[in-house]
C-alpha cells in the first residue's frame, strides 16, 4: 500500500514542549563553576510592554514611559522589580559616609543604585515607617561626609549639583527635608569632614576659597556662622580629612605639614597649636577614648629628627606625646590604613583597610575593649570605611562584598547588632519583596506564572529563601519553597525542571523543607509541598530533564552488590528505572526529545567504550558522536529534531575539527558554529529559530559577545549588551530570555545581580511568516526504486535531500540544489538499499525537517 503525506516547517518555530537543561558536578573538575540552565517551555511572557494605538510603551529604569513604534521595539534588560522603598544592598561602589538622627538615617558615597532607588550617592532610611527613600536628585558625585546640625543633614563631597537644582553646590549641601540648598556659595574643591562648635558649621577638605561669588581666601578649613565664612585664622598648607570636637576643643587632621602643625593640630579659643612630636603621615580619623585622643591613618611613624618611633597607622596621645600599640614587630597595622573609629560604650571599633593590628588577625575591622583587641567575628572581604551607630547596631559601610568567617554575601552597608553578629541592614527586607540573589543562581526554569531560581544562595534580600526561590510574575514578588523557617533545600540547587505541575530540583542537598531528600526532590505547585524521590541519590545530583515518559536523572544507585557507578535513571512517578549504560565520570547535562537522550560531561567511558564527553542513547542502545569532545561538555540542547545537537562547554576539538568551546552535530557529523567561542560557554537554550549561549567569553564568531550570544543559524550576535560576568544558566520562551549567574550588571551600567530577565524586541520573537518557511511533499512514502519530493520555500536559499537511518547516520547523499523561491524537486533513488525503514533528511535556510520513507 502506498501513501502520501506532507511535512511542513516552520522556520521560526514555537516554543518546544520539552525541558533542556545543563548542571555542573560538585565533583568534577568544575567544582560548581558549571552550574545550569532552566528549562524551555511555552511562556506568554510578563515584560513590562502594553499596546497603544500600534505602539509599545516600555517602562525604563525609574518607570518612565518609553514608546516604539511596534515594529522596532528593542531588546530591554529588567532585574526583578521591587516594592517602593525596598533595599536589597548597595550596588557595586562604595559607601563613605553614615549618619544617624533620631529614627533616621543617612548612607552616603559613591553609588548610582541601592534596591529599586536609583538614589546618586545618597539614601535615607526611618525605622518608624520601615522605608527607604531618595534625597531628592542626590548628587552628581561623591559624598563623603555627612553631619546632622539643628535638625538638618549637612552632606559634603566631590559634587557641584544636588537635588536638580539650579544653584551650584559646590562641595557642600543642606538637606532640610525637603530639598537641598547651598551653604554660602559653597567652596571650590572637595569637602572630606563637617562637625559643629558653638553655634557654626566648620568644614575641611580640599578647597583653597570659600562664599562663591563674594569668596575669602580659607586654606583648607573654613567657618560658616549661619551669615558667612570666614578663615579662622588658619594657615595650613594641605588638605583637611577629619574633626573631632569635645567641649571648646577642635582637633584637625589630615595631610598638611606647616610649622608645628604637622597632620594633626588643635584649634581652641581661636587659636592653633600643633600634637607632641606629630605624625609622618596622613591622619583619617579621631576619636576620644578614656581620655586619650586615638588617631588613624596612613602614618608610619612620629617626627622627630632625634628619634622617630614607630605607630604604624593607629596612635594615642597622652597629652604629651604619641604611643603606639603592639611591641615587637607586632606594632600597629601590619600594612593597611585606618579610616574610621567610633567609640561604642566601653569599646571601640576601628574601620580601614588592614589584615592584623597588633598581632591580632582582623580583615577591616577590629574591636578595642577592656585594653585588648579582638576579630569581629571574620571582618570584611574588602575594606571599612565609615562607622556609625542606629538603632541600638553598628552600621559599616565601606568596599565590601561579604562579611563574618562563614562568608555571608552582605553587601555594604552592613549591621553588627549585640554580640557582634553581622546582618544585612536594617530594612531589607519587606514581606519577601523584591531583592536578589546574594550569590550565584545556578539553575533558571520557568512556567506562564512563574519563574524558578536556584544556586548557593540562602537568602533573596533579607528573607530566607534556602537555595530556591519563586518569582510570580504577576503579584511580582519572590516566593519561597515551603512555609517553615527550614523552606527550600539544605544546599546547593545546580538544576531545575518543571513538567506540569511539578518542579523537579537536583544538587547537592539532603534535605527539602522537613523532608529527607539525597539530592533530588520535587516541589507540588498544587499542594506546596515537597517530596522525595525514592532513596534519591548516593552522591550529587547535576543534570535533569523530562518528557511524558518520565523524569531523567544523572544517579548514583546504592546496589545491592554496592557497584556504585554511575548510570541515568528514569523516574516513572514511583520508582527509578535504569537505563542500560553504566559509565566513569560526570554529567553535566542531560537532553530528551521523543524516546532520545543525549548526555554530556566528563564522561571516561561508558560501558567500557571511550564515548569522549558526550553520547546519545536511542532505544536500540548508546550511539557516540563522531570523535566525541575533547574536554568537559557543560551543556547540550536539541534543535529540530533527534539528529540536531548543539553541546557546549571546555572543549577545543573534535578530532581534528576545531570547535572553540561550542559545536553542532547534525546525526552524521560535527560542525563549528560560526567560529565558536573565545573562552567556556557554561549554558545553553533553544526558542526554535535561535540558539542562546551564556558563559565566560566575551567574543563569538570575532564579534564582541559579553558573556551573552546568540546563534541564528547564520551569524552570531551579542544579547541585550550582555553582562559583566558569568552567565551559567538560561531558559527562554517566545518573549524573554532569563539569566542567572554571577554578574551584577547587564547592558554596561543597568544593576541586576545575579539574576535578570531580557525582554525580546519585536525583531526577536520567533514567530513564524510566509516569507519566513518552507515545506516538504514525499510522494510515495513506500518505494521500491525511486520517488520524488518537493520543496517549497517562498524565499532564496540552499536545499540539501540526504537518506539516512534511524539513527541519523547518512546512507546516501542525494543532492543540493539553489532555490530562488517556489518549488523545487529531488529525485530520491532506493535502488541498491535494503529494505527498511529510512528517513529523507531535509536541510534549508539554515533549519531541517525529516521525513520517514519504507523501502520494500
């Protein structure tokens, strides 16, 4: 019997229903480098889009309305939205100033972003609301400084404009809770310190006038009495860095050098007088302790030309003369300066760059108390630069990125609350709301209604969410795993997958909310409850995928002869099935399409065969493609069909064939893509027209690709900008393109930690056209000796007709031909071939499309 059928394709195809995702190995060379992707699944998308009269209106960074013409509406980056006054951390810059008065307070410095408050370099914080909130405009430089004096916020720095304002302010502003205003015409430089004596505001830094238009000459320090400026009497010759005050004394210090007043002098009843034997160096900071003034900085030692003591950055003075601390080579700072010190009670708390102070191990912070120095509990990775106290906590600001020995991602500014204990600041959390991942996101997965992050986090802002957590797309707030403090799992999430309504997570985790769970678990969307899986895994779980046959997984079984190898394992619902095919080494990545797998990683061998990194199994048995991969694969998709695999990762080779990082398999042979990649690719994902790659690179094809390409089976192209640092997982659907990994910002400047979702532009959605596809007509489909097929394709391109079997394998080349546009026919000759069940193997326009033929 013979019969007729038609395949049609189009070129820009529909979101797959399947899941492909990648994982990395805890226990592979990797080491959690290689952490993956999400799944591709239909998604209508949420972008902040909306139609009006055949425009689009997209919202900008401070919710602005943008409109495009429909047509040309651009890819546009969007971190997770917040709720009004939400802070989830500082962005990547540095605090230099905090300040309290009552329930309020201040953090100046140098950043543009803090949470979903675009703030320019300043923020303020009430307790009594729970709200942070911009000053105004901010300032269009660096605050340094920052003073409550009779009810106003006294902020100084590197700026020339504040709050939008019209009127210069230069280098000194007052915030009246309103808006801000000049001081006298400000100065023309820098201002480093604000404090107050009698009923005046005193200013130092680095500006040689004060008053603006109606100037005086003011050497680094100047006094305004509410009407005017005016000099003090000073002299010095260099810059101004800090104050202290006590009753009707003002101590000055800084880099100038003049006389006896050398790097710190004392100004009382109008007049200077210089400290002992002075310092050689910069001074940072005063504080009055026990009655002793402490004094920090970039100093070495006191001057004296008879002799010259050593202090190394942090010294006391009696009244008479300078001490250090320490005895030994265990004096001072060991390297390193000191910038702040605030006096809390009995204690004192010194802030600055350093490792040790005297001889006691402390990373930019040290305690002083009862007349010995102690750890804060690990310090900081970076460096302090400001401490203040509110609310009963210590807030330190500086350059930092982590505090505390455990390593707790808790950007600046942070608290230290009684006993020492680091937390996030106050405030950072509101119901859940908003925030990012403190850490890398390893996995990304998504639904219509949902998105899933997972990785080595533990918190999203300041809630607890144990190394998952669920963004709703339309209430736009995070959600965690589980309604006990213990919600989510016990450690890393390197994948996720959804199939209905369940969510599926591997990584390295025995427990999931109460539930014992070795390394793989699923989360019920219906009853919000997790479930194990069977005993689970004997060692980590790193890739995962599923169809309607059934969830597949990289497990180490606990046989009954305890062969721990390492096979895949199919969950039916009930129970692990394995799969034939034991194997030496690591999956990173697991695809499925129709009854196929395709696997790759470190893979040694499978079934005592040298796979090299990556194998297929078809039902008849594992198929190896071509001379494998020379390095670790760290993620592998399907395109069209069974016989279309895109892998990427380590790898440079494939025998002979230069790859760079990312290759295609075709079911006969591997291809490089458009020149590969300059470094690693850790993530792939599929939308049906496009290939998307994330990773360590920063060029694709030649072109400039930062950590973000997409491949569209002709040139390669970069993504949305890019980002600024790893991107190790993906998923897309037909109108965003979700990332995680490890970067802070995309598009150069927009702040999105760790996770940021990219909205396509109208020129990006794959949707299919007339112009855009192409079908195929196979008349008859059982032959004996030959038959012909049509092509039609509305527009140019190269069509090539192969027979292959089941496997993909190519048995005959039939021939390639140009299409202008129209039909065109190839003449399919069997003669010679056994008979069987082939395939008619189709490739145009840079897709391909099968059809099954019978030979008798």
């Amino acid at each position: 019997m013979k019969a007729i059928f038609v395949i049609g394709l189009l070129l820009l195809i529909a979101p797959l229903n399947i899941f492909a995702q990648e994982n990395s190995s805890a226990d592979s060379p990797f080491s959690k480098i290689l952490n993956r992707d999400g799944t591709i699944g239909p998604n209508s998308g949420s972008g902040k889009s909306f139609d009006t009269r055949g425009y689009k209106m997209r919202l900008g960074k401070n919710s602005e309305p943008h409109f495009f013409p429909a047509a040309q509406v651009p890819d546009e980056w969007d971190s997770i939205s917040h709720k009004p006054g939400y802070f989830d951390g500082i962005d990547n810059n540095e605090t230099d100033a905090i300040t309290s008065d009552g329930d309020d307070l201040y953090i100046g410095g140098s950043f543009e972003w803090v949470g979903a408050n675009h703030a320019y370099n300043i923020i303020h914080y009430n307790r009594s609301t729970e709200t942070w909130s911009t000053l105004g405009d901010g300032f269009n430089g660096t605050v340094l400084t920052l003073k409550v004096i009779g009810g106003k916020l006294y902020a100084g720095g590197k700026f020339t404009e504040a709050g939008g304002s019209s009127a210069p302010m230069q280098g000194i502003a007052v915030w009246d809770g309103t808006s801000w205003s000049q001081l006298g015409g400000g100065v023309d430089g820098i201002v480093n310190a604000i404090t107050t004596m009698d009923t005046s505001v005193i200013i130092g830094g680095d500006f040689s006038k004060a008053g603006g238009a109606n100037s005086i000459t003011a050497g680094y320090v100047a006094r305004w009495n509410g009407h005017k400026w005016d000099d003090m009497g000073a002299a010095l010759n260099d810059v101004v860095r800090c104050f202290m005050t006590t009753g009707d004394s003002l101590f000055v210090g800084g880099d100038f050098w003049i006389s006896d007043l050398r790097r710190i002098a004392l100004y009382r009843k109008g007049q200077w007088q210089g400290l002992g034997t002075a310092l050689d160096g910069s001074v940072y900071t005063m504080a009055m302790y026990k009655g002793k003034l402490w004094a920090g900085g970039d100093f070495f030692y006191t001057f004296d030309v008879d002799y010259q003591k050593p202090v190394f950055c942090l010294a006391t003075f009696d009244g008479t003369d300078w001490s250090a601390f320490g005895s030994g080579s265990n004096i001072g700072l060991d390297g390193g300066i000191v910038n702040t010190i605030l006096v809390v009670g009995d204690s004192m708390y010194i802030g600055g760059s350093f490792a040790t102070v005297a001889g006691v191990k402390a990373h930019g912070i040290i305690k002083f108390s009862n007349g010995v120095f102690s750890d804060v509990h690990g310090g900081v990775d970076g460096y302090v630069r400001c401490l203040a106290v509110y609310n009963k906590q210590i807030y330190v600001g500086g350059t930092f990125y982590g505090v505390g020995n455990s390593g707790l991602f808790i950007s600046s500014p942070a608290t230290l609350i009684p006993g020492d204990l680091w937390g996030a600041a106050e405030g950072s959390g509101v119901s859940g709301n908003g925030g990012y991942s403190e850490t890398s996101v390893n996995a990304v997965a998504v639904t219509d209604k949902y998105i899933f992050i997972g990785g080595a986090f533990t918190k999203i802002g300041s809630t607890e969410m144990h190394h998952i957590a669920m963004w709703d797309k339309q209430l736009r707030k995070w959600n965690s795993l589980g309604g006990f403090a213990e919600n989510g799992v016990d450690d890393d999430v390197y994948v996720i997958v959804i199939q209905g309504s369940k969510v599926y997570v591997g990584g390295d985790f025995n427990q999931a909310e109460t539930t014992i769970a070795r390394h793989i678990a699923y989360w019920d969307m219906n009853t919000s409850t997790w479930h194990a899986m069977g005993s689970g895994s004997q060692r980590n779980i790193h890739a995962i995928t599923a169809n309607e046959n059934g969830v597949y997984a990289s497990v180490f079984f606990d046989l009954e002869d305890h062969d721990l190898n390492n096979y895949i394992g199919r969950w039916d619902g009930s129970k692990w099935n394995r799969i034939d095919g034991k194997f030496k080494g690591f999956i990173n990545a697991i695809a499925v399409k129709d009854t196929v797998l395709c696997i790759g990683g470190l893979i040694g061998n499978l079934n005592n065969m040298n796979y090299a990194n990556i194998a297929i199994h078809y039902p008849s048995g594992w198929i190896k493609l071509g001379d494998g991969l020379d390095n670790v694969v760290a993620a592998i998709t399907f395109g069209v069909d069974v016989n279309d695999v895109y892998a990427t990762g380590l790898f440079g080779y494939s025998g002979s064939l230069a790859l760079y990082g990312i290759g295609h398999w075709d079911g006969v042979q591997w291809y490089n893509i458009g020149g590969g990649l300059n470094n690693f690719g850790f993530s792939l994902a599929w939308d049906g027209k496009n290939i998307f790659t994330g990773g360590r690179f920063t060029k694709a094809g030649g072109k400039a690709a930062n950590y973000l390409a997409k491949w569209d089976m002709q040139n390669w192209s970069e993504v949305g900008g890019g980002t600024d640092f790893d991107v190790r997982s993906l998923a897309v659907d037909s109108k965003n393109l979700y990332c995680g990994g490890d970067f802070s910002y995309v598009n150069n400047d927009y702040l999105s930690y760790r996770f940021a979702i990219l909205h396509f532009g109208s020129s990006s959605v794959a949707e299919g056209s007339d112009a855009n596809t192409f079908s195929v007509s196979v008349n008859p489909n059982v032959i004996s000796t030959t038959t012909t097929i049509t092509v039609t394709s509305p527009r140019t391109t190269e069509a090539s007709v192969e027979i292959v079997n089941v496997l993909g394998a190519l048995i005959r080349p039939v021939e390639t031909k140009h299409i202008e546009g129209g039909e065109t026919q190839f003449t399919i000759d069997a003669r010679g071939l056994a008979s069987g069940t082939y395939f008619i193997r189709i490739k145009a326009a840079g897709a391909q499309k099968m059809g099954k033929i019978i030979i008798e």
